[in-house]
C-alpha cells in the first residue's frame, strides 16, 4: 500500500517519514503510558483490558504536533469480544483521569459491533458504519489517522470509513490504543508522520 485515497486527498504512504516503529517487549513503558485500564506485555504482544463500562487507555508517551497515520495488528482475546479501538490527536484532562479531546477510531464497537470514527467527547461528532463484520480473536491489521480533521480507518489494506471534520478539527496530540470493556492484544506498532496532497475529483460524464 503506499497511497489512501481519501475524498479530495491522497496520502502518501511511503514518503510520510516512520516516526515509531516498535514490536512490544518487557521495555514497553519507555514508549507508552499507561493511562488507565490494565496493560502488560506477553509473548511479543502488548495486552491492554478494561472490565468496566468505559475504555482503557495506553498512550506514547511522546506527543506529535503534526497529523500521524497508526497502523497496528490486533486480535481481541477470546473469551472478550468488543471494541478494537485506537485514539490519536488525544489531549488528556488530569482531572478526570480520561480524555479531554481526541479522535477515537475502531471496529466491532458501539454496543452493536459497528466499526467508526468519533471526536471525543463523544458528542461532538460520531460516523459509524455496520459494514465490515469483525470475527473474535481474529489477527486484522488496522490503519487510521486524519489529515486535517479528515479522520480514515482501514482494516487490512481497505478503507472502512472517513469522516470530515470541518469546524474547529483537532490535530497533534499523543496516540494509543483503547480496549473498551474488552480485552485486546497489539503487536507490531508504526506512526507515521502524514504526507498528503490535493486530489482534484470532478465527475465525466456518462450519458
């Protein structure tokens, strides 16, 4: 894969520079912040859980002040079935101990196994899409990020959804990973700094 094509925008896959690129291992927290929700490494993979009614949430602990691209293979651990989700351009409220702002992006989620982009909080903005269907404990490689306010999420090479945020849209922030109510495993991390440039898209007509 080395371009998205995205409403008026393509990404350009292999000139957006790797800014990190890790397989996970017993030095895992010289990367990544345990937020909130368990978190612990095992054979390779990092494991993230969260019983309770809300999302667990792992974050680099660097933050990037520019749009980024995570990809990431993940698989939810059997007996735990839901949401496969990702956050980035997330901005954390101290207070609360949760997200203060962020795009949230994720497949088999929001109570009816739905795959979709929100900007927290999640009144804000919401598209969600019943059109790819997950299969528990199943290895998929997932892709998503935003170019100005433009949010995508790809599983395996296809894209799934995108949604355009044209008010106030929120970029750089800290990126990571939320097991809502699940559990999952993650290998295999890369951020990628966005390189993109205009499409111009016009139809010919056919008749």
């Amino acid at each position: 894969m080395n371009e998205i094509l995205l409403l008026e925008k393509r990404i350009l896959v292999d000139e957006s520079p790797v800014v990190l690129s890790y397989s996970p291992d017993e030095n895992w927290e010289k990367y990544f912040e345990n937020m909130c929700g368990n978190w612990y490494e095992k054979d390779g993979y990092l494991i993230g859980s969260e019983p309770e009614n809300k999302g667990g949430i792992l974050l680099t602990r660097e933050s990037y002040p520019y749009d980024v691209m995570l990809s990431f293979t993940v698989k939810s651990v059997l007996p735990a079935t839901r949401d496969l989700n990702a956050v980035f351009a997330v901005e954390w409220d101290h207070d609360a101990n949760y997200l203060k702002r962020a795009y949230i992006s994720g497949v088999n989620g929001w109570y009816d196994g739905k795959s979709g982009i929100e900007r927290f909080p999640e009144d804000e903005l919401r598209v969600l899409t019943p059109s790819y269907a997950y299969t528990p404990g199943e290895e998929i490689r997932i892709t998503t990020g935003s170019v100005e306010g433009h949010a995508f999420l790809m599983v395996n090479g296809e894209l799934i959804i995108e949604m355009v945020d044209n008010r106030d849209s929120i970029k750089g922030g800290r990126v990571g990973f939320s097991p809502y109510s699940t559990v999952l495993a993650i290998k295999d991390i890369e951020i990628r700094k966005i390189s993109w440039q205009r499409r111009e898209q016009s139809y010919i007509p056919e008749f």
